[in-house]
C-alpha cells in the first residue's frame, strides 16, 4: 500500500526526511542520508560532523541517563561546531535545535548526577533518625534535598539552554514554554519548563515531611521514616519490581519484543505518564503498560508452597479513570476497578491455590473495547510480599 510521512512540525524535521528517503528507496543507507541532510541544510563543512552528532544525540537517550557518559562527549562536539559556525549558520534554526538538544541533555544529566548524590545523603540523614531525633533528621534531609535549588549545578549550560529556546522563537517562532511563548502546554511541546524540574524524590519527600512533622508522636515519625527508607523492600523472601525502570523488572514478562512487535501489540512496553505538578515518586512517572485490550503478565519461580503472600501494587499512568482486573493463575485477585487517585500503594492477598506449585503468573487485563488512545493497563511498582 505505500506510505506518506507524517510530521509533527519542525521537531520532526530530521524524521520526515530519513522517512521520505526510505520511502523513495528502502535500501538506503541512513548515515549517508544524513550526511545529505547536513551538507544541503548546514553546510559542506559540516556534513559528516553535523550527521555523526545526530547519531550521537540519539544514543544519548540509550541506556540509563545516569551512567551515559557519552552525553557529555556529544556536548563537546556540538560545542567545537558552534565556536566555529558563522554568523548565518548560528541563526539556522536546524543547527539551533541540535544545539538546544545537545546543551539540554548534558545539563540534564548533570543535574541529575548531582540531585541523585542529594538524595541519598538526605536519606542517609534519615537514617539517623532513631539516634538524632526525627525532627532534626528531617530537618537536615530537607535541608540537603534543597541544595538543588539553593547550590545548582551547571549553571553556564542553563543559561545556553534558555538563549537557544530564545534564538529558536526569534528564528523560526518555536514554542518551547507556556509562561514565555505561550505553547498549548508543557506535554504538548513546552519542554523548557521541564528543564529545572527535580530529577529526585524531591517534591514527594518534602510533602512527607511535612506530614511527619503534624505527627505528635515521635514512635510514629520514626515508623514513618523507616517506612519510606524501606519503600523498594518487600521483606525476606519477597520481590520488588519497578516495571518503569528496565533494569529493575526481572519478573515482567515483555513478550514477543520489538523485531518480532514493533507495534507492541502483544508486547509489554515501558510507558511515561509525568504529572505536574502532582508531587509523587519518579517511580511513579514511568510504567509497563499494554496495548489495547492486551493483559500484562508477571511471573515467580521458587516460592514457597507452604507460605501465603500478598501483592502490593501502584497503579500509575496516563489513563486514571480506565478500569484494571488482575488475575493470579487464572483466579480473580481483584475485579475490574478504578485506580486509585491520588496514586498510593494498594493491596491484596494472593489466594494460596496460586502458589501452591511454587509458581505464580499475575495478569493485569484493562476493561475490554474502550479503544481511545489504547493505554489502560499500567503498573508502576508490585511487591509480593510473605504475608
């Protein structure tokens, strides 16, 4: 049948070209496309350049951010190109967004190797609760946590970031906040207002305290507090899965995967649905969803056929108000429901029949036939708990 390219506008530009190239010939060589692209928009002089750092923009964005060490060598070389770009070519809206690509990502990354550092001597404060006292472990882990903002990091690549947004407003009318160009709104575009947001649990953390600190009694706060250092534990013998997280979702079964899927229709993927300004985890900002009316599958080995256990779950996503059903080995753990707004932890025993062989298989299936935008079933964090 053929296909035409579809583009979102100027964030598209260097998709709709590769996509139009292997349209005209699947057999393409990518690289050299985007060496053309680079020659005929940028310049000869910087035709290999100005391609090879498109590629390296892309893998900035493969693997965890926080031990990406490339990013800061794509920084580099966008930096060499611009010390030496004319005049003309500092005011093409292309070289202008490439930049703007290459300043955020570092500033990203370094804001979030400094914020993470912050975290966890703010809990190390936290830690130290029982022996300091609560309030004043509060105290402290909140005064560090606040660093970010009092002490930041990277501040000349900040700066960078704001006069290209500027530049690309000026050049071609790009919309990249809400308050200063007036875009639609922050998911729609506007991601200069997301650059300075916190990359920790930050804003959930101080809500917590604040909580902490209505509590009169000091056993409380001190539970409390060992309640949120111990938030990823699920006791001996339990699991815990982040199923936004890649890395940390041993248990997930991800289906038939891309090459075989690459629509993901019966494949699970890793979902992003942030709120703002609704303060939660960033565990919270990301999931394993599937698509459609596509259940969502986790398996256990090795457990204990003697033992009870219960699930706790976080149902998060983009699709608050559509229905989820979870199944263990086929019987109903609960019906289908309403997620829980604002997100918390809920959660469920496990009927014994389940794991009577030492195995289990949860399956989350979405309420059948909503169509829409095809993202019902959405899980965060699951433990499976000894009860």
């Amino acid at each position: 049948m053929g296909f035409l390219t579809y583009s979102e506008g100027c964030n598209d530009d260097v998709n709709k070209i590769i996509w139009s190239a292997l349209g005209w010939d699947p057999e393409a060589d990518v690289v050299e496309v985007l060496r053309e692209y680079s020659r005929y928009f940028i310049g000869e002089r910087y035709g290999d350049s100005f391609a090879q750092g498109l590629l390296a923009l892309e893998r900035n964005w493969q693997g965890p951010l926080l031990t990406n060490a490339g990013v800061y060598t794509t920084l580099r070389q966008f930096q060499a190109m611009e010390k030496t770009a004319s005049p003309g070519l500092r005011q093409n809206w292309r070289f202008q967004q490439a930049l703007y690509r290459a300043y955020y990502d570092g500033f990203i990354r370094s804001r979030l190797i400094y914020e993470s550092a912050l975290e966890e001597q703010a809990l190390n404060s936290l830690r130290h609760a029982q022996k300091i006292g609560s309030e004043r472990a509060i105290s402290e882990a909140e005064g560090i946590l606040d660093r970010a903002v009092s002490r930041p990091v990277s501040k000349d690549w900040s700066a960078r970031v704001y006069e290209l947004a500027e530049a690309l407003f000026q050049s071609i009318r790009m919309q990249l906040s809400v308050p200063r160009y007036k875009a639609i709104a922050v998911d729609r575009g506007a991601n200069l207002d997301m650059v300075e947001f916190p990359l920790n649990n930050r804003p959930w953390l101080k809500v917590r305290f604040a909580e902490l600190r209505k509590m009169p009694e000091e056993s409380a706060r001190l539970q409390a507090i060992e309640e949120m250092l111990g938030w990823t534990d699920p006791g001996p013998g339990g699991y815990y899965d982040d199923l936004g997280n890649p890395m940390r979702q041993p248990h997930l079964e991800r289906g038939k995967g891309f090459v075989a899927d690459p629509a993901f229709l019966e494949s699970s993927l890793v979902g992003f649905a942030f709120r703002v300004p609704e303060p939660v985890r960033t565990s919270w900002w990301h999931h394993a969803e599937a698509l459609n009316d596509s259940p969502l599958h986790m398996r256990y080995e090795h457990l204990d056929p003697s033992l009870r256990y219960k699930v706790r779950i976080v149902y998060a996503g983009d699709s608050p108000t559509r229905k989820i059903r979870l199944d263990a080995d086929g019987i109903e753990v609960h019906p289908l429901i309403q997620k829980p707004l604002p997100v918390r932890p809920v959660e469920f025993d496990i009927p014994a029949k389940a794991t009577e062989d030492g195995q289990l298989r949860l399956t989350w299936n979405p309420e059948p036939g909503l169509g829409g935008n095809g993202r019902g079933t959405q899980v965060a964090e699951v433990w499976l708990i000894k009860r």
